[in-house]
C-alpha cells in the first residue's frame, strides 16, 4: 500500500522507538535518544510545500542529510559495529532492504556468496604491496573499469596477489567474482567453475548466475595466469562465451601480451620491482635484513624471490647461485622431511614437465604419491607449508617459480643419461632461470 507522509512519519518514529529500546537494554546511557528521519531519495517537485517535521523526526532530502552531526551521540563507531554483531545485523544495500520478499532468498545467496569470496581470498590479497601510489591508483582505476582489463607482468611480480585482492574488494563492493586459475583448467571452464564455486558456495553456478541476475548484481571473471593454457586459442574461444552467458567483465593476468581475442581488454601493464618494493616484501614477515639477504635482494628479478630472501635470510650464504636459492627455501620450509619431501617435488614437477601441465587430478597425484613411497606426514608437510595447493579436484605448486625450479633440477639429472631426448625440454626450463649469482 502506499503511505501517507504522517504515516511514513509515525512508523520513522516507532523504528526509532524500537531502536532506543533495544539500545537501552544493552547500555544505559541517559536520556540520549537515536534521530529519525524521513528520507525523499529522489528530491523533491519544484514548488513543493513539505512539513520539515518536529523533535520526533526531521523530514528531507537525500542532499540535504547530515548524519551524525550535532547528534551528541556517546556511542562511537566500534560501538555501533558491537552493537550490530550482538544484534546479529547484516550490512545490505539499498536495493536488497527495498526488494520485494520474492527476491530475498536472492539476496542472501550472493550475500553469502560475496562473504565467502572475501574469506577466501582476502586472506592471501592482504600480503600484496604495491610498488608505488602510482601502481595503486592504476589498479584502483582498473577495479572500476566496467569493460575489464588485462594485465601483463613477468613471473613473480604479485600478479595472484594482486588478483585476489581484487576479488575480496569487488566482493566488499557487491560484485559476484568468479575466480578462475589457468593452471587448473582441465579442458572444461564449465567444470572448473562447479569446482571453484563449490568450495564456495553450496549452491551450484547456475543458481548463483540466477540470482546475480535477479538481483542486477554485476559479475567479474577473474583468469589468472593466462599463459599457464597449454591450448589458449580452443580455451579463450570458451572463456569469451562464458563471459557473454553470464554478462560479465573479463579479468585476466599472464606474463605474455594480450593475444587478439582479448585486445579489446584494457591493457595495465607492471614492470618488475624496484628494488624498494623487494625490500618491504623481504622485510614484510622477517623484520630487518641480514647483509646477505641485502646482497641477494640486489639480484633478485621477482617479489617472490624477496619474499623466500627475507624468509630464509638467516640461513642464506654469500654468493647463492639464484637456482639454489629455491631448493633452500623449500628444505627450510619442509624441515625433517627436506629429503622425501623435496624429492617427491622434484618428481612432481618432472611429471608436470613432461605432460605439458601445471596442474594434476587428485587421483593422478595420489597414485603418484603412493609410487614414491611418501611417508603420510610428508605429504601432509607439503600443503601445509603452502609449496603445493589443493583447490577442489586438482594439484599444483603454489607458484610458478617453484614448478620451474624443481622441474630444472629433475631435468637436469634425467639429461645426464639421454641428452638428446631432453635437451629442448630442459633448455626451456633451464631458461626460467638463467644462471645468476646474488
């Protein structure tokens, strides 16, 4: 039905009215009272003649509304945030607490959804740096562009970083994300995104798709490590319908230039980090640096080398060739099972190498595992010290740079005994890391 504007007023009053009760029942603070207000969203008529209201409640417009001022309110922001979690409050928009009750099973979905997205991978997004306030803006720019954009950086520059960070503020924002890694695609992006959904939601894509519909909440495709396909052309020609079923932007990362399919992207491209940058990302969980750690820095071609530098720079000897720096890392990380354990990634990456992958079935993985012999801690140690990653069906190492130096030290061996079998496939890994000295 539609009200009155005494009748708007009335029930403005008795809302505040509740308020006041329930605000009182949890602290007693005198005899301050919560403002009420009637709210013209859309402003008002020329030539309209409105009561401005009384004590009780004000009556105005969207324009002219002043919260909190002159209020006298002794409860503060951290107040009010306890007062909301006690009361089991939820932040919606003004959509969501204006939507009919049909829709409101919609809401809560991708209410739920959006949450669990900022869990996820807010987490990891909280470590990302960047390198200056120009970067920053660049990307605080690139997260409004409705039409989406590309982004080309060399391995190790914070681009999965980057990306979920993005995801967690397109979430907080109230965007749908739906975050894909290359590296995990296995032919189908319909069955990856079930996958990835899924450990998300309870709810299968096509009803989140649904709801994001009914709702008129925007949708972003995350694709994260573009160069990591091994038949691009065949999976972007996927990747493009999949964006017009769902009406979503693209958002891709690789470390080659945009291929033609996506050259309509806008393009943000990074450099590697200065030399700054490598410093805090070293610094950001191992405090001040030794003087090898400094000297290695000054080598380091990625923030994921600084990263391992500033992780093991007590342990770190002068002159560390850069492929051992790796091996280092992970035998730090892996501790009483350095030895299984490095060798079971070793064999891994050969594995992956050889098959042209980045990423394995479970059950693939599982059979391999049980043909080494891997002791059931060992193969507990390599996922919680984050070197391998499980997400949904699929195993792969957490990065690139890890693959790549365990698959050089695996080829290496295996092209003692035949060189010309192996000799292009190791070149091509042996080039990630060009012997350099720190």
């Amino acid at each position: 039905r539609n009200f009155t504007l005494a009748e708007t007023i009335k029930l403005a009053v008795d809302a505040k009215n509740a308020l006041r009760d329930v605000m009182g029942r949890t602290r007693a603070d005198g005899r301050w009272y919560p403002a009420a207000s009637v709210v013209f969203t859309s402003g008002l008529a020329e030539g309209s003649q409105v009561t401005q209201g009384d004590w009780k409640a004000q009556v105005t417009t969207m324009d002219a509304l002043r919260l909190g001022e002159g209020s006298g309110s002794p409860w503060s922001l951290d107040d009010w945030h306890r007062f909301a979690g006690d009361q089991n409050l939820v932040k919606v928009s003004i959509g969501e607490a204006l939507a009919s009750p049909g829709l409101q099973e919609a809401f809560d979905l991708l209410r739920d959804y959006r949450d669990a997205v900022e869990r996820d991978y807010g987490r990891g997004g909280l470590v990302w740096i960047a390198d200056s306030e120009d970067q920053q803006s660049q990307v605080d720019q690139a997260l409004a562009n409705p039409v989406g954009w590309f982004l080309q950086a060399p391995s190790g520059c914070g681009k999965s970083l980057l990306m979920r960070d993005g995801a967690a503020r397109i979430a907080r924002s109230g965007g749908i994300v739906l975050f894909l890694q290359a590296k995990q695609y296995g032919g189908s992006w319909k069955a990856l995104l079930q996958r990835e959904v899924g450990l998300l939601s309870p709810e299968p894509i096509s009803r989140l798709a649904r709801a994001a519909g009914d709702c008129a909440a925007p949708i972003t495709i995350i694709l994260d490590g573009l160069n990591e396909l091994t038949e691009p052309s065949d999976a972007l020609r996927g990747l493009r319908a999949l964006a017009r079923r769902y009406e979503a932007r693209l958002i891709v990362t690789s470390q080659q230039p945009a291929p033609p399919e996506l050259s309509k992207l806008a393009a943000l491209g990074f450099d590697r980090p200065t030399i700054s940058l490598k410093h805090r990302i070293a610094q950001a969980g191992s405090g001040p640096l030794s003087p090898s750690a400094r000297d290695a820095l000054s080598a380091a071609q990625s923030g994921y080398e600084a990263m391992m530098i500033g992780a093991i720079q007590h342990d770190l000897p002068r002159d560390l060739p850069r492929p051992h720096l790796v091996d280092l890392f992970i035998r730090a990380r892996l501790g009483g099972s350095a030895r299984a354990g490095s060798l079971a990634l070793r064999r891994l990456a050969e594995r992956l190498a050889t098959e042209v992958a980045f990423s394995m079935s479970l059950t693939a993985f599982d059979e391999f595992v049980l043909s080494l012999d891997l002791s059931d801690a060992a193969y507990e140690i390599l996922f919680a010290t984050g070197l391998l990653v499980r997400r949904a069906e699929r195993i792969s190492f957490s990065h690139e740079i890890l693959q790549h130096a365990c698959a050089a030290h695996a080829l290496a061996q295996k092209a003692a005994a035949g060189p010309e079998t192996n000799a292009l496939l190791l070149r091509e890994k042996l080039d990630q890391f060009t012997p350099s000295k720190y």
